[in-house]
C-alpha cells in the first residue's frame, strides 16, 4: 500500500485534470486584467506558484467520492442530477484555489519566512520593495500584497466552483454548495480560533491546552482536508443524506489524523522533503497537541525549557534539538502517533467496507493511509 500521494493523485488523471482546471482559470483572469496593464501581473504569478506546489489530496478525495458513490454513471444517465468528470475536476480545482488563499493568509499571521521550499509571498513581496527601493514600510508592503493576493484566490475558489455547479439540478447543487460555504465558514473561524489560542496562557491546564489545540485542529483543518471533500463528492454524485453522514464520520478523524502528521512534520520533518527549515514550528511557537502532550510528561525543568524556548524565532540547532529530545523522552510523540492511528484505523476499516463502487473504495483507503503516515 503506498504512503506516497503523488502516484495516487495521477491516477484517472484527477492532477493534470486539476492543474489543467487551474491554468485555465489563471489563463482567463490574465485576459480579464489585460486592460490593468503589466503590475498585476506579479499576482498572477504568485498565485501561480502557490497553486502548482499543492499536493491534490484534497481534490483526489473529491473526485474519488463523487466515483465511489456512482458518480461517473449517474452523470452518464442523468445529466444534471450528477456532476460529470469535467465539473468534478473543476471543483477539485475550486478547493486547491481556497486551499491557496488559506496559505497566503497563514503565512501572513504565523510570519513565515517560507512556503514550500520558496519564500512565502508576503517575504517576496517585501524583497521586491527593497530591492526596488519603493516609498514606505517594505514589511508593510509585503503583508497587504498578500493579504490581497489571498482574498484574490478566494475569489478565485468562488468563482471556479459556481461556474462548476451551476448547471446541476437544485436538489445537487443545494447539498454541494451547503457543504462548500460551510467548509470555508469553518476555516475562516479556526484560523481565528488558531490566533486566539496563540494569545491565550500556556502550560496551566494541560487538558484544557489539550482540548483547544484539537477544536482549533479539526475546525481550521481536519474538516476541510479530508472531511468536507469527500462529503463534497458524494454530494456531486446525488448522494442522500445517510452516504454524506457516513463521509463525515470517517472524513473527521482522518482529517484530524491528518493535522497530527503535519504537527510531527512541522518539528521532526526532513527540510528537503517538507519544503520548510527543521522546527519552524517551534519558532512559530504553534500550540499542538505535541506540545501539550510533552507539557504534561514534562519534569519542571523540562517545562521550563519548553516554556523558555517555544515560539523564540531565533532558535538555532542547538535549542531544535533540545526540544526534540523533550518532546521524545516525556513519549509525546509515540502518543501523538498513536491517537493518529486511534483516530486513522477505524476511519480507514470503515472505508474499507463501505457502500462504495471499486475501484474508487481502494483508492480512498490508499489515500487515507497516505494523508496519515506521509512524510511531506
């Protein structure tokens, strides 16, 4: 079973129908702007770059649901009453483009100095100033291109979706389009979530650290990585409300089976693979259940190390590793990898022998597996 997302986004062609989706729509807002002449076009290319790093799980749960549940049959039998491959590809390209706004957002409130192996755009933006020698504030000038270049690929999502649905039957649309708004309502509320969680007090009640680092996990991630795409393609497909309920309850575990990975990946993860220097997440002082595991298997001065260290951006080597070896003697991590796969076993056992057509229902265990124990 590969643990390996890129060889299961190919298959049926869902990445280069994505990515084809994606260039078209670029394509069209170059031609749309055309009259504003050449400085928009540093945006484009922004948002060009950030969406062509995605890895397309999200887009591969949507399409490999809306087939799991019948989809490319119905679509077949009756127009309208199911989205075709086409509209599928085009949604999947709609939460790849929201997927995108979220990052340039994120980047801008967790002051990230990278994204993907590059420099996050808000540090382009303000390099480019510099460099230029423009009038004001650089940082300034990085932060609001960003902030733009954000609500500009949520235009984008929006956009893409609407010209996606529009011609499906109400009784289709309504669920899909339910489901969507709720997905980026609830992103919208976790990153604010996110945020306050950040300003809180730390470290005073585990448990209750514990608790919120989840609600912001499954608000601000799990559902919209996993949880909401699946139900979006069974929602495509014309499913009734007892599949879409079956799509949340493996979806939200998943999901946040997902979120966990990535809090491993953000402290013990390999920079040339994961794209973002070796415990950047530290120096961002991000508030995880790893973090809230290690406080409560923490000795007082571990703790104190831990309280001392976290969320100092200038964290060299030598206080990363001291960090890590924290967090790996109090067994943090061999808790967090085990409610991952608490939270990832019954979810894929479900998938597993779920009412779904093959081969979609292998496909979605192989990219469940591969979204909870990737490394990347």
């Amino acid at each position: 079973m590969s643990t390996a997302p890129a060889p299961l986004v190919d298959i049926d062609g869902v990445r280069p129908g994505v990515d084809a989706a994606l260039a078209q729509h670029v394509e069209s807002l170059r031609h749309e702007l055309g009259h504003m002449g050449s400085d928009p076009g540093l945006l484009l290319e922004s948002v060009t770059t950030m969406v062509d790093g995605g890895k397309r799980l999200r887009a591969a749960f949507c399409y490999w649901s809306w087939a799991g549940h019948g989809g490319p049959g119905l679509a077949r039998d009756r127009p309208g009453r199911a989205a075709d491959r086409a509209q599928v590809l085009r949604v999947g390209a709609a939460l790849e483009l929201f997927q995108a706004a979220a990052l340039f957002h994120d980047d801008v409130m967790d002051d990230s100095d990278t994204r993907r192996g590059r420099p996050a755009a808000h540090r382009e933006l303000e390099a480019l100033h510099r460099r230029r020698s423009w009038v004001g504030s650089s940082r300034r000038f990085g932060e609001s291109g960003a902030i733009l270049l954000g609500d500009l690929a949520l235009i984008a999502s929006e956009r893409e979706f609407t010209a996606a649905t529009d011609p499906l039957s109400h009784e289709t649309r309504l669920p899909a389009r339910t489901i969507f708004d709720r997905m980026r309502t609830e992103v919208t509320v976790g990153q604010y979530l996110d945020v306050l969680g950040q300003a809180l007090p730390w470290g005073d009640d585990v448990d209750g650290d514990e608790q919120r680092a989840r609600a912001v996990a499954r608000s601000k991630s799990a559902r919209y990585s996993v949880e909401h795409p699946l139900s979006l393609g069974a929602a495509l497909a014309g499913a009734d409300e007892g599949a879409l309920a079956r799509c949340r309850r493996v979806g939200l575990p998943l999901g946040e089976a997902f979120q966990l990975r990535d809090d491993l990946l953000g402290v013990f993860g390999d920079p040339a693979v994961t794209g973002k220097p070796a415990g950047d997440d530290l120096r961002e002082g991000k508030r995880t259940v790893l973090v809230a595991r290690t406080l409560r298997g923490a000795t007082p001065a571990q703790a104190q190390v831990v309280h001392d260290l976290l969320g100092r951006p200038d964290l060299d080597e030598d206080d990363v590793g001291r960090l890590r070896e924290i967090m790996v003697s109090t067994g943090a991590v061999d808790q967090v990898e085990d409610l991952i796969e608490q939270l990832a076993g019954p979810a894929l056992d479900t998938l597993r022998a779920g009412d779904l057509l093959d081969p979609a229902r292998q496909v979605l265990v192989d990219l469940g597996v591969a979204a909870v124990r990737r490394r990347t």
